[in-house]
C-alpha cells in the first residue's frame, strides 16, 4: 500500500512566502490542495523528488513510503505534512529526519480511513525540536494525555496553530505567550471547558475557532483582541470583563457567528454595548439562551429589550433564535429590510405564544420553526405586519422549505385571504414539513402551485383539507388524522406513503377515477378495511410496495406481468393472493415477514418461478401453512 507524506518543490516555492504573510484562508486552501495531491498522486503522474536549493535556503523533503521501504531526500527539512490516513505516518516520517530544528510547517491533512497515532511519540520531544515553527497542525493526544506541554509556550515563531480534536480540558497558560499567532483552531476538542486566562495578550490574533467545544465561558479581556475577524463562538460570562459587552470593539468579525449563554445578559444596556449591529460582515447569525429549568423566573419584558437590542446589520443572510426566552420578539425580527435573509431558525423558544411577522422577508427561503410550546396559533400577522393585504408583496414570497416540528400547544393556523391564487402566499413552496404537532386542527394554505413534497406526522388532530398541490411528487401522512386532498394528483406522484383507514380508503378510492401512472413507491399501514387495487392490477410504474398492519388486502394477480416491481414487503398484515392467475415478475427482491394471517398464496403453475430471474430475496418466517 502506497503511504505519502507531501511536501517538496510544491511547498518550497509557495510556502516560505506564504507564511511569512499568513492568511488563515490561503493556509485553509494550501491544506486542501495538499489532500487533493495525495489521494490523486497516481493519476497525476508525480514523481518523489528533493527539492533543489534555492538562495542559500534548507530544502524541503518530499518523503516516499511504499511497501515498507523508506526514501530519505532531505535530513533538515523545513515544510512536513502528514496524514492520518496512513498508520503511523507521523513516527515514521520523523524517524527519517534527522532533525526537525529548521521546520516552518507541520501540517495534518486528512486523506483516507483516520489511524490513531503511534503512542512511540513524545510530545514534548516533538515540540523541543519544532522552535522554528510557523505553522503547526497536530492532534495531541492518544491514550492518556489530558492536557498540553507547557513547552508549546516557547514556539514563538508560531502563526498558525490548529489542535483540533485534542481531547484536552484546559490549555497551559504558556500559550498566551504566543503573541505572533494569527489563527488558533480548537474546534472538536469537545473536552475543553476553559481557555488560558491571558488570551488578551495574544494581540494578533485574527482567527479564533471553538466550534464543537465546552467552554463554560470566554476568559477576560477579550476586547483587546482587536484583530480579530473570524470568531466562532463568544460564550457570555457573568462578569463585565467577560460579559457580552466585550464584543463592542470586533467590528471586523465576518463569517458566521454564535453567542451562547445569552441567559447571563441581565441588562439589554449589556447588549447594547456589543454593537451587533455594526457588525457588517457578519453574514450568519446565531443567538443562543441556555435551556434552564422550568421554575427559573424570567422578566419576559427583560428578554425582550435584551434581543431588542442585539439587532444586526441589514445584510445579514442567516438568523437563527435558539431558547429565546421572552414570550415575544422585537421588531426587527422578520423586518422586511432584511433584504437578502435567505434562512430563519426559530427553536426552543419555550415562552414563544406569538409568531413574528416574517411573510414580508424578500428572500427568505428556509424557515424552521420548532419547540414554541406555548404557540396556539398562527394568525394573520404571520404574513403580513399588521395582518392586512393593502401595499405589501406577496407573503412568503421566496419561500421554498418550511419544517414546523414539536409544537405541543399550537391548534390553529389562520389561512391567509387573498382574492385570487396569484396573490397567495407561498408561491415558491416546494417542500413542507409538519411534524409532532398533536393539537393541529388546521387551517393548511389553501394552494401552493409550487409544492414537491408535503410530509404530516403525530398531528392527530388535522382535518382539514390538504393544500391544493399541482405539481406535488411526495407525500407521506403519518397518524390517524382525517385531512385529505380536495383533488389528489395522482398522475404526478411518485412516493406516497398513508397510514390509517380514512387515508387508505380514500386514496384506493381516488385511484379508481386516475391511474398513478408516475407512482413509483408505495407504502400503506393501519387499515382494518378490505382495500384491492383498481382495475386489478398494480400501477405500471410501481417499484417497491409496502404493507403494514392492514387487515385484509387483496392483490390484483389475474394474468399480471409486473415488470416494474422490485420490492415487495409485507408485514403483519391478512393478505390475499388470487390463485386464479398467473403472477410474473421479473425483477424482484421480496420480503414477507409476520405474515400470522396469510390466508393463501396461489401461485399458477411454475411460471411465477420461472419470471423470477433476478429474485433478490424470500424472507418469510413465523407463516401458518398455506394454502395451493
């Protein structure tokens, strides 16, 4: 097995100028490139060669492994990479070195299945020997190392230093010696709970990464870290030093962003001094309250003026609310000057008992709403901001993905009156998602021109109609709730999956007036009714076929050849299988299980044998004998 370790002319000539100019993106790309070398090195046609030297400077190595057998180029080099999809490629590599003691770079990439790295390595023989070091990406540690050597302190040189995934709890408080290091990546190092209480020193630093961590809360002082552009996440102490007002003086932050533990802002004053909204480069916001206890007492006036006064910029492109605590939201959420919002998250937001208005967002196009357990109803402010049509656009009106999930209490959704379908809302709605809503009655939106797939569970309660829905290619109801279609496209549908016998009967029934000449997956449970298929046969396009818990079911296999289907699965359920025909198959894979009630299987002659010429599978057990 080919093992390679990248390096050479390609980081010679780029690298030394690179670093000495570090930008973590161009850093991000290089690590990239280097992937892409590797796992394509064949194709490519590269060869291992040693690098010349140029202007009186240390070569770089570019290290061969192949089965076994090591090629040393260089004994001094300065740019290393390594991957950990090559078992002990790191020891190996070293063994190979001489010395490391002109090293800029040691980069981690990642190409192929992850090994664990050889437990041979002394990390702090490793870091003696790395003094020179400008970046460094390195996983420490396996086994039974907790936390980092103090000597990575002394590799001032660093620029870039990327731990992710050490499963240290805290960092040693040397690191805050490195005052020339421009990005520090910690993301998945989820045992970590605190960081160096001096990060203040560390004055140039740009690029801060604790996504997937567990800090319990920011150290002091970060205010003076007034490089910085890219942050991850600030998580909101109790004290001023480490409160939300630290944030004010990083108005360079870009990219996305999440403040969590907003619950310690007691003091929409706090909030006001983080200067949210003159973040403009921020283009994904994510605003965090900590779940806490159903008892806890919350001045929902305070929550409110609190994310009053965390409004952002005007062009930010994703928001997402998570735990909000007040019982409404402020203004500017769903303001339609948020021009180029295309994505809204609404979760957690426990107190929640009135929506915000968000039908007049230009380009919002996902929308997920979830865990407002106090929301009983959707009204009409929902779509517009004072609920009337007079001079506003259509709500909704770039809308494309809509979940609405684990809503305990919500009962109503108020339909939206237009006067004609133009002005509907909804005009781009392809997907819609209701799920664990046990006390929805209705309304559903009368019509969506655009709507591909239409999913309903554990809502009980819904007896409305169904959206009219022209171009609809999926639906599923879970549950046992009585809504339905007024008009059942079933010449557009592909996938249709029914649960429960006013489902069932009504769509067998609709299937007796249009054929479902594009229905391609079907699966039907919970009906206690007799149900056959119309015109006694199955739709020409059919591939897998499911029945659960459905009583009596009889199968239309009067001289049938169903070319189509490959999958069949029945499962606790009182089947029929017509014994006066011949039943063909020619491409079917079959799984019939619990079958307690299997009334007859009959089977003419051995032409239905014969016609299973691909069969993938018969899986039957826990049969009473058959019958023919």
């Amino acid at each position: 097995m080919a093992a390679e370790l990248v390096g050479g002319a390609f980081l010679s000539s780029f690298l030394n100028v690179l670093f000495d100019r570090l930008s973590n993106d161009k850093i991000e790309e290089v690590i990239a490139r280097l992937e892409d070398i590797a796992k394509h090195k064949d194709i490519l046609g590269l060869e291992k060669i040693a690098a010349k030297n140029m202007s009186g400077r240390i070569p770089s190595t570019s290290l061969g492994q192949r089965d076994g057998y090591h090629t040393k180029h260089d004994a001094y080099p300065r740019h290393l990479s390594y991957s950990r999809g090559i078992r002990d490629s790191l020891s190996k590599f070293l063994e190979a070195c001489d010395d490391l003691q002109h090293a800029r770079t040691l980069l981690k990439i990642n190409v192929g299945t992850s090994h664990e790295f050889s437990k041979e390595i002394d990390p702090c023989r490793l870091l003696a020997q790395l003094k020179r070091v400008r970046v460094l990406s390195f996983e420490f540690f396996p086994g039974d190392h907790i936390s980092l050597p103090d000597s990575i302190g002394d590799l001032i040189h660093l620029r870039y230093l990327d731990l992710s995934g050490t499963p240290s709890v805290t960092l040693p408080e040397s690191m805050s010696n490195l005052y020339n290091l421009q990005t520090l990546k910690l993301s998945w190092c989820r045992r970590l709970k605190k960081l160096p209480s001096k990060m203040q020193d560390l004055v140039n630093l740009r690029h801060l990464d604790i996504t997937e961590t567990n800090l319990e809360e920011m150290p002091k002082g970060m205010s003076k870290l007034k490089e910085l552009q890219k942050l991850s996440d600030y998580i909101v102490g109790k004290h001023e030093e480490n409160g939300i007002g630290e944030l004010g003086e990083h108005v360079h932050l870009q990219g996305k962003f999440c403040i969590k533990k907003l619950e310690n802002v007691v003091d929409s004053s706090e909030a006001w001094k983080a200067r949210m909204v003159d973040k403009k480069y921020i283009t994904h916001l994510w605003l965090e309250w900590s779940s806490g206890e159903d008892n806890d007492i919350i001045d929902s006036q305070i929550e409110k003026e609190v994310l009053a006064k965390l409004e952002p910029h005007k062009d930010l492109k994703r928001l997402s609310l998570w735990g909000y605590r007040g019982t409404m939201f402020p203004d500017w959420v769903g303001q339609s000057w948020y021009h180029d919002m295309t994505w809204l998250e609404l979760r957690g937001c426990r107190n929640c008992w009135v929506l915000p208005s968000l039908g007049q967002l230009p380009a919002l196009m996902s929308l997920k709403i979830s865990g407002c357990d106090k929301l009983k109803k959707i009204d009409g402010s929902f779509y517009k901001g004072d609920g009337t049509p007079q001079h506003q656009e259509t709500p909704f009106r770039s809308l494309k993905y809509l979940i609405i999930e684990r809503m305990p209490c919500w009962e109503e959704w108020e339909s939206y009156e237009c006067d004609d379908d133009d002005h509907a809302p909804f005009p781009q709605l392809a997907t819609l998602w209701i799920q664990h809503c046990p006390k929805l009655r209705g309304d559903l939106p009368t019509f969506l021109p655009s709507l591909k797939s239409l999913y309903i569970r554990r809502c009980e309660e819904v007896s409305c109609y169904l959206p009219r829905a022209p171009s609809i290619l999926k639906l599923e109801i879970y549950g046992k709730q009585e809504a339905r279609m007024r008009e059942l496209p079933l010449s557009m549908l592909e996938r249709l999956v029914i649960n429960g016998e006013q489902q069932v009967e009504y769509v067998f029934e609709a299937m007796t007036h249009t054929q479902p000449t594009s229905l391609i997956d079907l699966h039907i449970s919970e009906c206690s009714s007799a149900i056959s298929f119309p015109g006694d046969s199955l739709p020409p396009s059919l591939q897998q076929l499911r029945i659960n818990n459905c009583k009596n079911v009889e199968f239309p296999m009067q001289n049938q050849q169903h070319e189509s289907l490959t999958s069949l699965t029945i499962k606790n359920s009182w089947t029929s299988i017509d014994s006066a025909g011949t039943c063909e198959f020619t491409a079917f894979g079959c799984c019939t299980s619990n079958l307690l009630k299997m009334k007859s299987l009959g089977l003419k002659g051995i032409a239905f044998w014969a016609a299973l010429t691909t069969f993938l599978l018969l899986f039957a057990y826990l049969c009473p004998p058959l019958s023919n």
